[in-house]
C-alpha cells in the first residue's frame, strides 16, 4: 500500500515538484531532493503549451485530456502555494505561406483541432508584425512561469521540512535502497538518468536556449509564434526561442543560437530588441516522443517519472495523477507511457 512508503523523490523540475505537492496534499510520507538544477530544463524552459501541432495541424497527443487536469492542478498549486505562475493564454499563430493558411482554415471546422482553431483577426499583430499570408488564433495556449513556480514549490517543501539539496548520484540512491526497506524511489531526474540507469531507460537529451528580451511599446497580451515563441513576460519582457539540439552539445550558450532566434524574430518584427539574458538546458525527451513511468522490472522499489520532453508542463499534472492512482492499485499503466516498453525493445534487439 502506497501509504506505507517512504516517496523519495529525486529531481524538484517540474515532474518532482507536481507529483511532490500530489503526494504531499495526500497526506503521504513524501521527501524531494535535488542538486540544485544544475542540468534541468526546468531552469530555462518557456513553459509554453499549445494543444495543436503545427506541422500536421493536429490535436497534440491526447490534449483534450490533458488540459483539464494541467488546468486543475496548476491553480490548485497557485491557491496553496501563494504564488502566480499559471497564465492560460492565446496563441497567436503567423502563417509561413498561403498553403498553411488555407490548412488552417480548412481545419478550423474540423471536428478534431476546429474548437482550439479560430480566424480571428488580432489588430496590434496586423500592425506591429510583417505576416503577408495572415495570421488566426489559437485557444487553450498558454504558459507556466517556471522560475516562480519552482521557487514556490520549494518554499512549499522547505516549510514542511520534506526538501533537501544535495549531490544526485547512484550511490545515493542506493544507499537509500539499502537502508530504508519501506522506500519507493521516485527518478524525476530528467536528463540525469541517462547516468543514473542509461543501460536500462534511455533518455535522450535535446539542447534548448531562450533569450529573455525587452521590447518597448509593444503591449502584447497573446503569445507570438512564428517559427519560433515570443511570450509577454510582463514590464516590456518577452520570452524568445526556442533552439532544438538533437546532439549531446555542450551545456553553454552559443553566438550562433542567439543570432538564429533574433533572425527569425527580425523576419516579422522590425522594432527595437534588447537581450536581456540568454539560457540553455537540456529537455529530458524519449526516442517515441512519451513520457517513462513505471517500476523497474527487477527492482520494485525503483520508480520512473521521466521523459517529459518539450511538451512537459502539459503532460505533467494528467500523468501524476495518473502515477499516484497506478501506485494505489486503482489502475494499470498506459502502454504508452508505460515504462516495460524500453525494456522490452532491449530483449528483441
């Protein structure tokens, strides 16, 4: 029974810190570690969600269901935490070419994507942005302003004495393995399990850098796409990026990131952009693009909660409580998500 353990979770991004404060509101035996977010994603991530795929125009992977429970539990966290960190917001979506922008209007009345998809003319993008091919509006976007929503959670942890930073290593790990017989270890470590237990789940880590930029007298109240986000930060900052690094780069920003991200920016806004900041992390993604969760097949007391990937802050909240409910016997795992799959591509190899 699930309220006999002692939750250990390693990792307080945004994975550790939602199933945390689940656990924790649970009233279970919860404590959450961490080194400090040296490596994480969740340091420099937008935050952003958007519930359709530009590429194809279709729904992203079961976002009907995933947006009430991000909705849910994000204000949820906002009430106990004290903190504002959840901006539901419209996406603003600029039109590469005229074929997009009739897929665009043919799928605004489709029964699958036609309810998040609208027309809707937005008049400061038709005067502050170059778009000759148009531009519509997306519902149900949004972002999460991580930086505040990290911080209040570890406050949240700190006052209930459950949080510690520390060195994450294997040997950790193990020593809390050996020691405590009533643990369950929680691996929300993202890119860090690739040295944790790369030979059993494979994480793969994607380099990703945001600037943070000033942009005066353009009073946007949607988020921008383009090719690339621009979100309203608030006091004339915007969110810029992102990058996409398929190969283990170094986790340093690069010259040549932060001129690709203005370019493209530059392609549509002719205004005055000062750089404030610019950020890199890596995003803990999986080769098929789902999150890993699950007990490890030879170790029961080992448990994933991982590979959440660019479209994290989305995913997260369904799929905690979707953990939480597998841990009380009250459901079996996704296949999707479900972490045998790695290692069943182990044993037919």
């Amino acid at each position: 029974m699930l309220q006999s353990k002692n939750i250990h979770i390693i990792g307080q991004g945004i994975a550790g810190s939602v199933l945390a404060f689940l656990l924790h509101q649970r009233g279970l035996r919860v404590h959450i570690y961490d080194d400090g977010h040296k490596t994480s994603a969740s340091k420099v991530a937008a935050g952003m969600w958007n519930p359709v795929s530009f590429k194809r125009m279709s729904q992203s992977w079961m976002a009907d269901d995933l947006l009430p429970a991000a909705d849910s539990v994000y204000r949820k966290m906002e009430e106990v935490l004290g903190a504002r960190f959840y901006h539901p917001m419209e996406l603003i979506k600029i039109f590469p070419d005229t074929k997009f922008a009739n897929m665009w209007d043919e799928h605004s009345v489709s029964a699958e994507v036609g309810h998040y998809l609208t027309s809707e003319q937005d008049e400061l993008i038709k005067a502050q942005f170059h778009q000759p091919h148009g531009h519509g509006v997306l519902r149900n976007a949004g972002w999460l302003d991580i930086p505040t929503f990290l911080t209040g959670c570890k406050a949240y942890f700190n006052h209930h004495g459950i949080y510690e930073q520390r060195t994450i290593d294997k040997a950790f790990i193990d020593a809390l393995l050996a020691t405590d017989a009533q643990a369950l270890i929680v691996l929300a470590t993202g890119t860090a399990s690739t040295e944790l237990f790369s030979d059993k789940v494979r994480i793969i880590p994607n380099k990703g850098e945001v600037l943070t930029v000033r942009i005066k007298d353009l009073p946007m109240m949607r988020i921008a796409n383009f090719g690339k986000f621009l979100i309203p930060l608030g006091n004339d900052l915007f969110r810029l990026g992102a990058t996409y690094e398929w190969n283990l780069a170094p986790l340093e920003t690069t010259e040549k990131s932060r001129n690709t991200i203005l370019a493209q920016l530059a392609n549509h806004y002719k205004g005055e952009v000062e750089v404030i900041n610019q950020l890199a992390g890596y995003r803990p993604t999986t080769k098929d693009r789902r999150p890993i969760i699950g007990k490890h097949p030879e170790q029961d007391a080992l448990l994933f909660f991982n590979g959440f990937g660019s479209k994290g802050v989305m995913l997260i909240p369904f799929f905690a409580q979707h953990v939480i409910e597998y841990l009380e016997g009250k459901t079996s795992l996704m296949r999707e998500v479900d972490v045998m799959r790695c290692f069943r591509e182990e044993t037919s190899m």
